[in-house]
C-alpha cells in the first residue's frame, strides 16, 4: 500500500493530519492558514474540476444609481497563486481591469489588503484560496464602513481614532547621554503580542459594540495600540494614556468582551485581552508592569 494511500486512510479515521508549522508558533491564525495551504495543494493534486467561483462584491460611484451586486468570476486554479489575493490579482490583471481594491506588502505586513472572506475579516495576502470548487469564495469589503468602491473603504474615521491615542513614544526627560532610549530585553518582551499590530482594521470592523457606537468607543485596534504605549518601559505618559481613553468611559468601556477581535486577527493578537487588562488597571490601579503579557495566554 502506498503511503499516500495510508495517510489518506488515516485522514478518514482520525478526522485529518495536522501540520505544524515551527516558525508560526503562538501565531494559531497562521497555523491555521498553512494548514490550509497544504490541504488546498493535495486538493489540487487530487481534483478533476479545478475552476473555482469567486463571488465579488461590486458597486462603483460612477454609476451612483446602481446597487450594489455580487459579480461572479471563475479561475483555473493551478494557473494561479495559492492566497485571495493572487486571485483578485488575477482577475484584475486578466480579466476586469475595474476591480479595486487595496493592496501593498502581499506579506501580512502593511495591511491595507483587508477585506471580508467568506464571513470573516482577514487580509486577502495571508487568505489560502479554498480548493474546493463545490462552493464559491465570496468576498465583500471589511462591514460598517462606507464604501468607495468595489472592496475599497472609507478609513478616515479608524485613522482619526488611532491619531487620538497619540501613537508614539513621549517622555519626560532626554535620554541618557543624549542618545537614546534604551530598554532591558524583558521590557522589550512586554511589546511582544502588541507591536506587531498592522492597523489592518479587521478586528474594529468586526466588533458589533463599534458597529453601534463608532463614534464613542475607540475600537480594538486603537485601544490595543494604546496599551502598546502603555507597557512601553521608555514611555512616561502611561497615566495620562489610561485618562485619555477613561474620561469618557464609553471610548473604552463599551467593549462587551465578545471577542470578535482577537477571533479574527491576522496576526494572532489579542486586543480583547488588552482592554480587559486596561479596565483592570483603571479600575484597580494595579501597576501596568504587573498585568503581564502573554500572546499564548488563554483569552
Ligand atoms: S472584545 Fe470588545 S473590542 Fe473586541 S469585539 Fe468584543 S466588544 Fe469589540
Ligand atoms: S489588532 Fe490585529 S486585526 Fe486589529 S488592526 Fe491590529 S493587526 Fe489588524
Ligand atoms: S497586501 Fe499588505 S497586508 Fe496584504
């Protein structure tokens, strides 16, 4: 018996393989789209229907009067690069040069790719096309926000709210010998889980509290970059951050803890877990550098 044979045995007993991907580890998004990618490449291998239907969101300002639609495409697959975003590339290149969207680093890194994939927000960049050509991929622009066209939103209003958390280092004094700030490596890994945030905007677009009041509440992403700040060793403004965002107690306090946010980041962060951490200092003045953090943590 071949070994493709065993391990496709083994795959119905035991409901599937898992593999793991050393370099993401404490990145269970990643872990979870590499697996994907390895199941969408044997999918290829196996399947004789290889054109895959990619249900696209459209509405464009020039024709104002049109509704919005879905515009269907379909793509043979091996002639085209594994992730949403190759797709979209694809189409765009070949087939409607109209299509617009965002897109930049094709590497998780700037996050302007974001966007709406079969129900959830993530970046097209880091999406694997599911290789199952029974069903469509359907993608709409990221939900709650005005659209400019077709999968491009209107971000203004997320920039705004990040600008007012006054994203960036401040302090007292000059650093020492007039050069820089320097940190101790444990300081430095209290960054960890919080400065890889790409301000994709998934997790704000995904909290229902932000849908209802996004003009009050500041949003996940602004809110786990403020205690980005806050845990920052060299940052002396820490009190002045957690006032800024408790003044009016609904910039911080209408997150419920749903946790849409952390569910859907693609970046494994957690930004639930920062604002429940904020919360827990503000309401009982525990010292920042005692609310630990831990992106393997359990939410
Ligand atoms: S945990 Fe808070 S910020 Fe995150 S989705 Fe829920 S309500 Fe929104
Ligand atoms: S916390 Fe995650 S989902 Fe939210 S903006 Fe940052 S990278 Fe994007
Ligand atoms: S293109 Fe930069 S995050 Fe996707």
């Amino acid at each position: 018996m071949s070994r493709n044979l065993i391990k496709e045995g083994i795959t119905k007993v035991v409901g599937g393989w898992r593999k793991e991907f050393p370099i993401l580890e404490g990145h269970p998004i990643g872990q979870q789209h590499g697996e994907e990618v390895v199941k969408s490449i044997e999918n290829l291998k196996r399947g004789d229907d290889k054109c895959k239907e990619f249900r696209i969101y459209r509405w464009s300002p020039h024709n104002p009067n049109q509704k919005p639609y879905f515009q269907s495409f379909f793509l043979h697959l091996p002639s085209c690069g594994p992730m949403v975003l190759d797709a979209l590339q694809k189409i765009k290149g070949e087939v409607d040069s109209s299509l617009t969207y965002r897109r930049s680093c094709r590497e998780g890194i700037c996050g302007s790719c974001a966007m709406n994939i079969n129900g959830v927000n993530t970046v097209a960049c880091l999406k694997p096309i599911d290789t199952d050509t029974s069903r469509p991929m359907t993608i709409t622009p990221l939900p709650h926000l005005f659209v400019i066209k077709d999968l491009v939103v209107d971000l203004s209003d997320f920039y705004h709210q990040y600008k007012s958390i006054e994203p960036w280092l401040k302090t007292r004094n000059p650093p020492p010998e007039g050069k820089e700030y320097r940190q101790t490596p444990e300081e430095r890994k209290k960054l960890d889980g919080l400065y890889e945030c790409i301000l994709c905007a998934c997790c704000t677009t995904s909290c229902p509290s932000y849908w209802w009041n996004p003009e009050e509440f500041l949003g996940p992403a602004a809110l786990i970059n403020t205690y980005r700040w806050i845990s920052d060793s060299r940052d002396d403004f820490a009190n002045e951050r957690l006032q800024a965002i408790t003044e009016d107690e609904r910039r911080l306090y209408r997150c419920r803890a749903i946790g849409n946010c952390t569910a859907c980041c693609p970046k494994s962060l957690r930004p639930s877990e920062a604002i429940s951490k904020m919360k827990t200092k503000h309401l009982t003045g525990i010292p920042v550098e005692t609310l630990s953090n831990n992106r393997k943590t359990s939410h």
